[in-house]
C-alpha cells in the first residue's frame, strides 16, 4: 500500500521537512533536467541549442483528485490532427494532469464534460477563445476543476500536424487575426514534404521490419528485386518494385528511375542513393544497417535471421525510414487548397527565382507543375545511362578511328536532340541550362568480369583490351579527376557534339513557335584559361550549326563554380560568361576535403563532438563554403555588371541555405522537383 512504499522511500533517501529547502530541491530538479537524454534528444531534434537553458514557473497547486467535483483536462481551440475550427481535447474527472499524461486512465471526450457540466463548459470555452484571439494562434490548455471550479494552468501554441499548420494559417488569415506574411513566418518550408507524396495512412496497422535513414519522402509498396534489369524488366509489365541493394552506383540509375522506392543497407543522407532518389522524386530508405542484402542469392535478410526473396511485397515510407512487410494503406495529400494558397503568398513575397535539376521531360513536367521557373541545372550525362544508350557511349569511349568515333558521336547527338527538344518544350519561355559532360569516363563501364565479357562480345573487342581501356581510365580519385571541362579539353569532339545538340535541338523547337531560352554551363571551371580553350571551339561549332541550319539562336554561356580557385579567381573567370552557378555540392567537398560518400563514417563524432554544427552536405557552410561564394559574387560583379548567379547543389532546397543565398543576393536556387514547394516558402520567409 502507499503507506508501505512511502516508508521504504524514506529508507533510501529522506526528503527534507522545511518547505523552503523542499522548493530549492524542486527548482534545482528543473534545472537539472535540461541535460537528461530525452532532453537531449528533443533539442537534437528540433535543432535547438544546448546552452540556452530552461526556466521555472512555481505555482499554487490546486486538485483535480478530490472527489467527483473535481477532474484535470487537456483543449486544443482548433483540431491539431487537421486543423478544424472546434474545441478538442479530453479530460477525466477525479484525476490529476499525471493521469490524464500517463495512460493508466482512459481520458472521456469533451462532449461528455459539455453533457455533464454544461456551465464548467461554456467557461472553458469562453476562456479558450479569448486566449487564442489573444496570442493569434491554436492554443494547447491544461485546466484542472477543483470542487466546481475552474482553473487554467497553462497556455501555449500548439504542436499540429503539417496539414493542420497550413489550415490554420490559412483560416487565421480569413479571420483577420494575422498577415499573410505573418502566416509564412509561421511555417515551416519542410512542412511541403506532407503534400508531396501519399502518406501512410495513420489509422493503417502494419508491422515495420527495419529502420533505416529517411533520405526521401512518400510512401510506396511493391515487389522487391535486386538488380536494376529486373527492376527495368518490372517496369516493362507495369510491375511497382522496390529496388533492393547495398549502395548504388551510377550503373543502377535505369533501375533506381523503374522503380517506385529504393532501399539500402548502407550509405547516408547524402550517398548516391539518397541524392539520386530526391533528384527523382523516388522514396528511398539509406543506411538500413539491421538488414543483410545479398545481392547474389537474392535475399534480404532481417535482423531476427528470417528471409525476405525477390517477389516478396515491402512498403516504404520515405518520411519516417520505416521498412514494412506487405501493403500498407496509404492517403493522397496533393491538391490540398490551403497549401495552394500558401504557395502563392510565397510567390508573390520571395525574390528568388526557384529553378529546378531535371534531365526528362517527365521530371520537367512534374517541376514546372510545382511551381519551376526554368531548369538550373540538366546534366547530359545521365541522358546517356539508358540500356542503349550506354552502349553506344561505351563504343564511342573506344573507338580506334577517327570516322568510329564520329559515328558513334552522331548516334549519341541523335539522343540528345530527341531529349532537348521535349525539355524545350516542356519548359516553353522558361530557361533551360544544359551542362555539358561531367561525369568520369570509367563510370560507363562495367566493373565485374561477366558484364565485361559481355561487353566485348557485343562490340566485337576482346575482352582484355576492353579491360586494359577500362584500366587505363580508373582513377584513384575521380571526384578530382579526369572530368568536367578537363573531358571537353582534351575530347573537344565531345564538347562540339553537346554544343550542336543544344543549339539544333533550340533552333528546331523555335521552328515550332517555341520561345527557347538554352544555357549552356561547362563544369568543374578551375581557371580562366581552361574557359578560353573551351568557348573557342564552343564558339566555332556554333557559327557551323548556324550556317547548317541557316538559322541562329540566342544562347547564354556560363560556367559552374565548384573548385574553390574559381572562387577565389572568379574576376578572371567573370568576363568570360553569362551566368555562375555554384555546384555547392562539390564545393563543399573541395573545400573541406571531404568526400560526400565516405564522410559517414566520422561525421557522427564531428557532430557528437561539435567540430560540425550538422552535416554540410544538408546545409550549407556559411562561414567557409558561403564565404568563399560571398567572395566570388563580389569579385565577379566589379567585372561584370548583369552576370546572373544561382545555386545547383543539394543546398539549393534547404531552407536555412536558401536564406544565406537570398541575403547574399543570389538570383535563382535549382533543386530536385519535390523540393519547389519547400524552397518557394523558404524564399518567402527570407524575403519577409
């Protein structure tokens, strides 16, 4: 009994008698509170700082536990789950807060209290209005009732779910409580993530299987395969797969783009697969490290030791990292009319034009649906990763002759109109900027010796001649190798091909009544010399595309800023082009010598140990990465008056990045299609 549990208490630690010492202990008990784990973890999680410390309210105590006159209760003034206008919440008569919090008593409707004590009520009710219409916000009250009287003990704004936070802005507006402007500071852009795919639905049961890292968001299911030519295969017979893997390379892009969700047992946030599924808008799940993938015997095995094969169906949910067995219901959160609403407040405050990185006319579709003003960034590389195309590219890469290699860069040009033109299309009156060649040679080629066998049957090699080129191309570290504008300089065929498409492709969509605006951007710029040698042959392949098609076209010529000497030298690099855009990806990782790919296995201890503030892939460095972008634009503007500068890389759609490049004055942010909506928020809060 509690006499019983109060006497062995007291044989463990005897509470002091003195009332005053009894509230000392209290207060200290408070302050000591802030640095318990769960603590922690909420400051962690909602990115709030460490030393900022806590305050402590002391008051009167009244109880809710003394009879059936008396009960404890919890009202929100608007429904938090969807944001209603309505009195919602519970309470419990002959009860303290601590039970209502605890779950030992099941907590009785509101509508009951109104049944039971239609006076207590209609106070409630009145003081709830008044407090919100007071705070301009939904607020969450914690009453007590003792012997038939009421008692408030604390306000504040309430936490809600996405598509209530949007409702009641909207409806608070209507009101006349708050501003437009109001409603987006109140807001936040990741919010958008909620209306951008289906969702679990919250009242679906389902049995997770594993966890993993939520790298991004929706809610898929299908069957599970483990190699991107079954996923390929699936997609022929309109099959939804989940593409299953270790990690994924640039060889499993085809796959990654056939299926509806991607799952890996490694990697982090910012691997290939979670930069290559956002970039597409597939649900990807990173880093699943209690999984088992083997990728030979086609299974996926769980940490309890059972066996998942291919053909099995799994549900992922993108936004929780959740991996489910079977089909999970989900609920479609697109076309929600408030969230429209404050999209266009968004538009018509930010400043920041908001683009978007895309390389099929699907993808440009999708984007310009959410809002795209143009595409910053189409990297014609992954135009070639088709099952034909890379092909053709692998045979133009060896050709032995000069009219081999002519015909293959014919073929590979044919693609590359074809696609242009329905991205030109798509993106009618809006700027199209077309990166040329970036990636590594050695990532067209296949690494294990069957595919290469293969290879060499199909294009007629040996095998090992095929293996001695693909030897030759292998670079120790290829982020810093031969790629980029180094590609365009010593294959200046390459470069001429690109610059023809882009300018054939332009002239005949404008043939068509298009209004065509093509930028084309040479990558990995280090130094002014390497832009004159390329925009010379650039140049002269345009007057022959010109003078072939006897018609021209306006075209813009810009460079992409990733290699901090570019920065640093940007007034030489300045007067050569039209526009910069920082590929702050690379950036990032040439300015801290990082690689993006391998950082995860120190970054937790930077993070632990606060070397890092967070992960710089995510969000930009200001004081070193911004610093040096702050130092370009500042150069390069003393040189040329009506340069245009954006930003390409991941940062470009998180939100606290795209503050730092409105207030640097930046013109134009280009992210994945999902992230438009998030981005034209943030662009709004920066500019109010």
């Amino acid at each position: 009994n509690l006499k019983e549990i109060v006497g062995l208490f007291k044989q463990v630690h005897q509470p002091p008698e003195d009332p005053r010492t009894q509230l000392e202990k209290a207060i200290g008990a408070v302050f000591t509170s802030w640095n318990n784990p769960r603590a922690q973890t909420y400051r962690k999680l909602n990115e709030l700082p460490d030393n900022a410390g806590t305050a402590v309210i002391i008051q009167a105590m009244v109880f809710g536990n003394m009879g059936q006159s008396s009960g404890s209760g919890v009202v929100f003034t608007r429904n938090p789950a969807n944001g209603n206008k309505e009195c919602y919440g519970e309470f419990l008569m002959n009860a303290e807060g601590e039970d209502m919090t605890s779950g030992s008593l099941i907590p009785r409707s509101l509508e009951e209290f109104k049944e039971e004590s239609p006076t207590l009520f209609n106070q409630l009710f009145q003081l709830q209005k008044t407090l919100e219409q007071h705070y301009r916000d939904m607020q969450d009250l914690e009453f007590t009732i003792q012997e038939n009287r009421l008692y408030l003990l604390q306000t504040r704004s309430g936490k809600r779910t996405a598509k209530a936070a949007v409702k009641i802005a909207v409806d608070l507006v209507q009101e006349g409580q708050i501003s437009e402007k109001e409603a987006l500071r109140r807001l936040e852009p990741e919010m958008a993530g909620f209306f951008m795919h289906p969702m679990i639905d919250p009242e679906a049961k389902k049995k997770v299987l594993a966890r993993g890292l939520p790298a991004s968001p929706g809610a898929v299911t299908g069957k599970i395969v483990f190699s991107p030519e079954d996923a390929q295969k699936a997609k022929e017979k309109d099959e939804a797969v989940i593409l299953v893997r270790v990690e994924t390379t640039l060889e499993d892009i085809h796959g990654m783009k056939a299926a509806l969700g991607v799952l890996t047992s490694s990697g982090g946030m910012t691997s290939h697969a979670a930069v290559v599924a956002r970039g597409m808008g597939r649900t990807c799940i990173v880093g699943c490290e209690s999984i088992s993938v083997d990728e030979k015997k086609q299974q996926l095995i769980l940490e309890d030791g059972s066996v998942l094969c291919k053909g099995q169906l799994l549900t992922l949910d993108g936004s929780s990292g959740e991996v489910m067995e079977g089909r999970v219901p989900t609920i479609d959160t697109s076309e929600d009319q408030d969230f429209l609403t404050i999209l266009s407040w968004a538009d018509k405050y930010r400043r920041l034009k908001i683009r978007t990185n895309v390389e099929t006319a699907k993808e440009a579709q999708k984007a310009r649906q959410l809002g795209a003003e143009g595409i910053g960034l189409c990297r014609t590389e992954n135009m070639f990763f088709g099952k034909e195309r890379i092909h053709v590219m692998r045979e133009m890469i060896l050709a032995q002759t000069r009219g081999e290699l002519q015909k293959k860069l014919e073929r590979l040009s044919s693609f590359q109109i074809s696609d242009l033109k329905k991205l030109f299309q798509v993106m009618d009156g809006l700027p199209v900027t077309i990166r040329l060649l970036d990636t590594p040679l050695q990532e067209f080629f296949p690494t294990s010796k069957t595919e290469i066998e293969a290879l060499a049957e199909k294009c007629g090699y040996e095998s090992g001649a095929i293996l001695r080129q693909i030897e030759e191309l292998h670079e120790i570290n290829p982020v810093l190798g031969f790629r980029g504008c180094r590609l365009s300089i010593v294959y200046p065929e390459i470069a001429a091909m690109q610059m023809d498409a882009v300018l054939t492709a332009a002239i005949q969509s404008q043939q068509n009544g298009l209004n065509v605006l093509p930028e084309i951007m040479i990558p990995l710029v280090a130094t002014s010399g390497e832009l004159e040698v390329i925009l010379q042959g650039l140049e002269q392949t345009a007057q022959q595309t010109f003078h072939r098609l006897g018609e021209r076209i306006a075209y813009k010529i810009g460079t992409m800023m990733e290699v901090p000497r570019a920065c640093v030298q940007s007034r030489t690099v300045a007067p050569q082009v039209q526009f910069m855009s920082f590929g702050t990806n690379d950036l990032t990782q040439t300015t801290f010598g990082l690689s993006r790919e391998d950082m995860g296995k120190f970054l937790p201890n930077y993070l632990e140990h606060k070397i890092l503030p967070f992960n710089p892939f995510i969000s930009l460095d200001q004081q070193g990465v911004g610093n040096l972008i702050r130092m370009a634009l500042e150069q390069s503007r003393k040189v040329q008056k009506k340069m245009k500068y954006g930003i390409c890389g991941e940062h470009a759609g998180d939100p606290r990045s795209i503050m730092f490049f409105h207030r640097i004055g930046m013109d134009y942010v280009s992210c994945s299609p999902h992230r438009i909506p998030a981005a034209r928020i943030a662009a709004a809060k920066a500019s109010i």
